[in-house]
C-alpha cells in the first residue's frame, strides 16, 4: 500500500529544505527538517481522522476534484517561494494553505504550531508558516493519488488510515506524537515529550 509519508518526504529534497529555511527568514535547516517532518505526519494523521467519517470522506473528495489535482506539484520551488512559475495564476483555494489547515485542524491548529515548536525549536509562528506552505503539497500529493488510482471515498480513507498505520508500525515518533496530539488536546504531556526528543532526531529523515 502507498504511504504518503514517504511520497511527500522523497520529494523534499536538500534544495527544498534549504528553501523553506530562507522563506522562515534564515531558520536553522535541521530545525526545518524535523519541524517539515512533524507537520506532514500531523496534517496526514488530521486527514485520516476526518476520512474516517463519510461526511469527512466526501468533503476531502470534493476539496481534492476541485482545488487539488497535484498539478502544483510540479514546482514546489515555486510553491514554496508562494508564486508558481508554472502556473501564475493558481486558484487562491489550490495555494492557501492557511485556508487547509483550518479545515483540517480545526481548533488545534494553535496547539498543533506549538507542538512543533517544541518539537523542532522554531518559533511557533515560524512552525505556523511552515505548515501553510506545506498544506497544498500534502493536498496535492493526496489529490495526485486519487487521481491517477481513480480513489473513491473508501480508496482516500484506506489510503490515508494506511498511512498512519505504516508509520506506527515503522516505529516513526512523529505519527505516534501527531495522532495522540489529535486524540487529545495539545495537553502539556504532549508538549513536553514534543520537547524531549525533538532535537535528538534534528534533520534526521530529510538527508538525501
């Protein structure tokens, strides 16, 4: 089965991570790796939890046919620097990853930008930013899938549930923290193991 952990994190290249780092105003590139690393496994994990109903299922179904084909894909420089060369004039919905992650989140987005502040040492503003340009890319790759498998409501599900599951069973920390984050409630016991090994694995997983 795909994993879309390991789709999206074969896409971010050193380049690519260097990038980030520069649009967070020079950030620190192994703290952007983990902080990169940790938004993907939350947005993911978020993903998965909404597609579990049939309501959430057919909201990211339509989300996805509409603004999210994976054509952005294309230029995730572009993406990144928030102007695409290939196609300058992107649906405002296809970009704002701000708009994504307040669909996805919901209510925890606050606490989510903490976490990985704790997690990776960023500001929690610069953990906020990065999840806003990361969201389309996520999107878009799910969006990609579904597209090119013809997924329909149960295939995003699987996909997505799949995904969680290859990650914890692969041992990962970040999907382990990032669904018992979304099971609770940002509590301080999530914050302080956030703390504890985030810097441990600084960059770990983005070495290409």
């Amino acid at each position: 089965m795909a994993n879309l952990v390991e789709m999206i994190q074969g896409q971010l290249t050193e380049g690519m991570i260097d990038q980030l780092s520069k649009q967070l105003g020079g950030a620190d590139r192994g703290k952007t790796a983990t902080a990169a690393d940790g938004a993907i496994s939350t947005i993911i994990g978020a993903l998965a939890k909404n597609a579990s109903t049939p309501e959430g299922a057919a909201g990211l179904a339509t989300a996805l046919e509409r603004d999210h084909d994976g054509s952005a894909l294309s230029d995730l420089m572009g993406m990144f620097a928030g102007a695409s060369q290939t196609d300058p004039a992107p649906t405002n919905r296809t970009m704002n990853g701000a708009g994504i992650l307040k669909h996805v989140l919901g209510g925890k987005q606050n606490s989510a930008m903490d976490m990985l502040s704790q997690l990776s040492g960023l500001s929690s503003g610069q953990s906020g930013n990065l999840m806003g340009m990361l969201a389309p890319m996520v999107m878009g790759m799910l969006g990609k899938q579904k597209k090119e498998n013809n997924l329909g409501l149960d295939g995003l599900s699987s996909l997505l549930n799949g995904t969680v599951k290859q990650q914890k069973k692969a041992s990962s920390p970040m999907m382990d923290l990032a669904t018992r984050f979304l099971d609770k409630d940002g509590d301080g016991s999530i914050m302080d193991e956030a703390a504890g090994f985030g810097m441990k694995i600084l960059g770990g997983l983005f070495k290409k």
